[in-house]
C-alpha cells in the first residue's frame, strides 16, 4: 500500500478507524478505552490514537506508539559491490548468526530502534555477504515484519472499507471490489441528496458507500432476506447521526406479491 498522506482529519474519542497493518492485513478498531489492538507482539490501548491525523504512521518503541514515515520503515543496508555472488554455498544450519536472543533482549530493554537490531542482525551474520541482493532484501522484508513493526491510520471511507473487507474475506465469504463499488455507484447514478434502494449481501459495504455518497439529505432502503438486515459494515464508518437515521431496513419480502387471479 503507498503511503497516504495525513489528513488534516482528526480522530476522536470513540471514533471508528481502520488500520492498515505491517502484516499485509487490515483491522477495525474503535477509540474507546476498554479497546486494545495488537502490533507485532505488543498490545496497544486504542485511544492512544486519539488526536492523530488519519494517513499517519506508527511504529513500536519502547512498547509506545510512535509517529513514522515511510522513509524511516524502508531498511537498507550497504549493499556489496560483487554482484556475481549467488546463494548455492549458503546452509541453512542456524549457526551463521551471532547474536543470540538475550542479546537482542537487551537491546530490546535499552530502547533500541527496530532498525538498529536489524542492523546488527546483519552485521552479525556470517553468510550476509556472501547472500545475493535479491536474498538480502528478503531477508530485511521478513526481520521488518518481526523487529519493525507498524501500522497506518486509515480513514473509514466506502473505498477503504470496502479494500479491507475484500482483503480479509480471502475466498473465505462474500466480499465486493472496491472498483466494482465504484461502478455501482457510477451506474446507478448515486449522488447527494438521492433516494436508493439497496440490496447488498457483502456486509453493509456497498449500503455504507451508498449513504456515503448521498449524504444527510438522501435516504437509503436496505432490503435483506433472512431475520435482520446486516449493517456490520455501515458501523465502521463515522457517519453522524443524521446520516445513520437516513438509512432503514426492510424485509425484502415485502416487494414480493403473489400476482391476484381473476375471479371466474
């Protein structure tokens, strides 16, 4: 994902936010203070992000949230100047690298950067220069994601929305495109101020774009089958509450009739 730039929006308490993760994966989180989310191996309180500007990005440093830029996330190292060399004599035994786990506890303990103990992981491999440079960037891909970890501020928009519920269903359940919301929008002519009716079975993600688009002057109808329309998806935008009573539910039963026969 490129780096988005902050906005000059501002999240408050109890605001719904979407974070883009070090992990290539997505997560919902409120800001509340009974609400915790995890970065790397560490739990961190959600309303630590109070007061910071969506777009932003955080890294871990002494178990703290910390601001960052994607700058200061891309590792790398000095590269070699033989680029002839290949990975044909390197054994994957364990044994090439010198500093151990207390050692990188420590340094952990003395409130060493993420990048500092990758760079020592380097510098203390005995085959890193003999890795060619395809093999190193590997390898400071995968000790970022463990030493380096960070995570996004996303604004809850139709478009991010709708991205993160695509990413996480993963073939696993319904999921919806982002250009394809796109589309729906486009094609059905949804603007400010329309009246829709809607019948989605992705979660709420193209209902919330929907709302989304029309804004507090419009009105939005969910038609749903089964017991209760599902909206998990139009609970993660931070619609007011105005917009939130734009939006009703109907059974989608009710548009259907039996045609009347004639009598004899």
């Amino acid at each position: 994902m490129g780096e988005a730039k902050p906005s000059m929006a501002k999240i408050n308490p109890g605001d719904s936010i979407l974070l883009a993760t070090s992990n290539d994966t997505y997560q919902f989180v409120d800001a509340k203070p009974s609400v915790k989310f995890r970065i790397g191996k560490q739990q961190v309180k959600a309303t630590d992000l109070v007061d910071a500007s969506f777009g932003q990005l955080f890294t871990l440093q002494n178990k703290a949230l910390v601001p960052t830029t994607r700058d200061a996330l891309n590792i790398t190292l000095e590269a070699s100047n033989n680029n002839k060399k290949d990975n044909r004599d390197l054994d994957d035994d364990n044994k090439a690298q010198s500093l151990d786990a207390d050692a990188i506890k420590d340094m952990r303990s003395r409130g060493e950067t993420g990048a500092a103990i990758i760079g020592a992981l380097a510098e203390g491999s005995a085959t890193w220069d003999s890795k060619t440079e395809f093999s190193k960037a590997k390898w400071l891909k995968r000790k970022a994601k463990k030493y380096l970890p960070w995570v996004q501020v996303l604004e809850p928009t139709a478009n991010a929305i709708a991205e993160a519920y695509f990413v996480r269903a993963a073939g696993k359940g319904r999921a919806v495109r982002p250009d394809a919301v796109a589309q729906l929008l486009a094609r059905g002519n949804v603007r400010a101020g329309a009246r829709v009716v809607v019948v989605d079975a992705c979660h709420g993600v193209v209902a919330g774009a929907v709302a989304e688009r029309c804004g507090e002057r419009g009105a939005v109808l969910l038609l749903y089958e089964g017991q209760q329309a599902t909206m998990d998806a139009v609970k993660k935008f931070n619609f007011s509450d105005a917009l939130r009573g734009a939006i009703a539910t109907a059974p989608a039963d009710v548009f259907y009739a039996e045609p009347s026969r004639p009598e004899a």
